[in-house]
C-alpha cells in the first residue's frame, strides 16, 4: 500500500515537473508581457496541474481506502457469521449430548427397577420356600 502511494505521489511530480517544462518551452509568448509575467504565468499553471495531479492521487487513495474499510469489513462480517456457526453447532451438540444422557439415565433407571423387581421376587421365592419347609419340618415334627 505504501508503495502504491509513493509511485503515485511521483507519477504527480513528474506530471508536474513536465507540464512545467513545456510551459517553460511555449514559443507563443504574449509580446506585451515581461519577463516576470511570464513566469508567474507559468508557475500558476505549474501549480494547477500540479493540484490537480495531487487532487487525483489523493482520489486514487481515498478509493483504496475506502475499498481496504470495504474489505476489512467483509471479513469482520465473515468472521462473526463463522463464529455463530461455530456457536450454533457447539449448542447443538451440547444438545445432543444432553439428550444421550437423558437416555443413558432412563436406560439405566430401567435396569435398576428390574434389577430391584427380580431381587424382589428371588426373594419372595426363597420365603415361600423357607416357609414350605417349615412347614414340612412341622408336619414331621407332629408325626
């Protein structure tokens, strides 16, 4: 960037420098004017075309820049989409580990009841065996 600012600084010096020295070389000279006429005459015109020469490059660099604040912008807005990409798809897999745990505790609240239903009835098997045989133990006792 600085150096498209330096060659176009330097192309409006030589633009300049050159407009001066076909002014300075102008064979049709007013015959009434002086000598000091027709140097300030030649200077004003220098000095236009060298604002003018200058009024472009600072056109030219006012354009670059506002198309370098056009590009940082771009990637700002880019940049901030990509982020609420990246947070959109962080908040759906968070989702969907809470939904695999969810499962895992219902699955495993399952297991847990069964577990507890089939220690239940081992256990009401077993009583009623303690009992059947106590009573048989009772009924030989009584023989």
């Amino acid at each position: 960037m600085k150096h498209k600012r330096l060659r176009t600084l330097g192309l409006a010096l030589l633009v300049g420098i050159g407009s001066f020295a076909l002014v300075a070389c102008d064979n049709n000279e007013d015959p009434t004017a002086g000598p000091a006429e027709e140097a300030g005459q030649e200077i004003d015109q220098a000095t236009e075309q060298s604002s003018e020469a200058l009024d472009s490059a600072a056109e030219e660099a006012g354009q670059a820049m506002d198309s370098a604040a056009d590009a940082a912008g771009e990637t700002m807005d880019d940049a901030m989409e990509s982020a609420d990409r990246a947070a959109d798809s962080a908040a759906e897999q968070a989702d969907e580990a809470m939904d695999d745990a969810a499962e895992a505790m219902d699955d495993a609240a399952e297991n847990a009841e069964q577990t507890a239903d089939d220690a239940l009835d081992s256990t009401g098997e077993k009583l009623e065996q303690a009992g059947e045989e106590l009573e048989q133990k009772g009924e030989d006792m009584q023989q």
